[in-house]
C-alpha cells in the first residue's frame, strides 16, 4: 500500500520535474512568448504546469485556448467554450482581473455558460477594481445598452458583434 501511494507521488510530481528546473517568471514568460506569437502546442506544456502551481494568467491562456480550438496534441483541435469558461472561472476566482473580464464577457454572450447578465455585470466590476477599467467599461456599457433596449421590448443581446 506503501509503495502505490509512493508510486502515485512520483507520478504526480513527474509532471512538476521539468518545471522546477524553470523559474516560474521565466517559464510564464516563454509560454506568454510562445502564447503570443501563435504557438499553442509549444505554450501548452508551460502553462499546464503553471496552472498546478495556481498561476491565474496560465489557467486565463489555457482557457483562451480552448475557446479558441488550439494548442492540443493532436490537431485538429475542437474550440469548446465551455471548457474555456471553466479555465476563466478558475483563474477569476483568483481576483485575477483578464479572468474575470473574459468570464464576465462569457456570459454575457452565453458562450460556455448560460446568459446572466448580472454575473456579467459583477465580474465586470471585479475586473474593473483588478486592472481592466477599459474592458470593464466597454462591457458594462454593452450590457446597459442591451437592458434599455430590453425593457423598451426590442430583445436585445448584450452579445454584441
């Protein structure tokens, strides 16, 4: 029993061996490097062993990614919003300002979550408070636009284009 539990230890870690070899400011450096100038496969490795070490901008790239459709193993990749979602909500809870905004957005669009807009109005403001006034702003005025519209009886979408 020992010696499984060991085992399972050595695996666990296995993962994290390469990683300790690498600073954590370098290793998010070249997978922002990598993310940035398109190249999801190399990124994808980096920012999964940032995510183990709960580093909010890998989970937000990982996320983008998977909305996206890139960076797996085996191409073609399939871009899934909900798995995306499920990357920003992890990053978000973190306070972690470009989560927050790109789920805020999620759901205002209903990409990977239901619709609500109010979830999208608060975590619009948390971006906001967390360095991302710009997104924040454009997003809530998105949202208000689509309210006033929707009580004037036009149906609106906060979706935007």
């Amino acid at each position: 029993m020992r010696c499984t539990a060991f085992l399972v230890m050595v695996a666990a870690s296995a993962g994290l061996a390469a990683a300790d070899a690498e600073p954590l400011d370098a290793m998010l450096q070249a997978a922002t490097a990598d993310f940035a100038g398109g190249r999801y496969a190399e990124a994808m490795p980096r920012l999964r062993a940032l995510s183990l070490r709960d580093v909010p901008a890998a989970d937000t790239m990982l996320g983008v990614m998977a909305v996206r459709g890139v960076g797996c193993a085996t191409p073609p990749c399939r871009a899934d919003a909900a798995v995306g979602a499920a990357w920003f909500m992890r990053a978000a809870r973190r306070n972690y300002g470009p989560a927050q905004l790109a789920l805020a957005d999620a759901y205002a669009r209903g990409r990977g979550v239901p619709v609500n807009w109010e979830r999208a109005r608060g975590l619009a403001l948390a971006a906001a408070e967390h360095g991302q006034q710009a997104g924040a702003r454009v997003l809530l005025a998105r949202l208000a636009a689509a309210r006033r519209a929707e009580q004037a009886g036009q149906g609106a979408s906060p979706a935007g284009r």
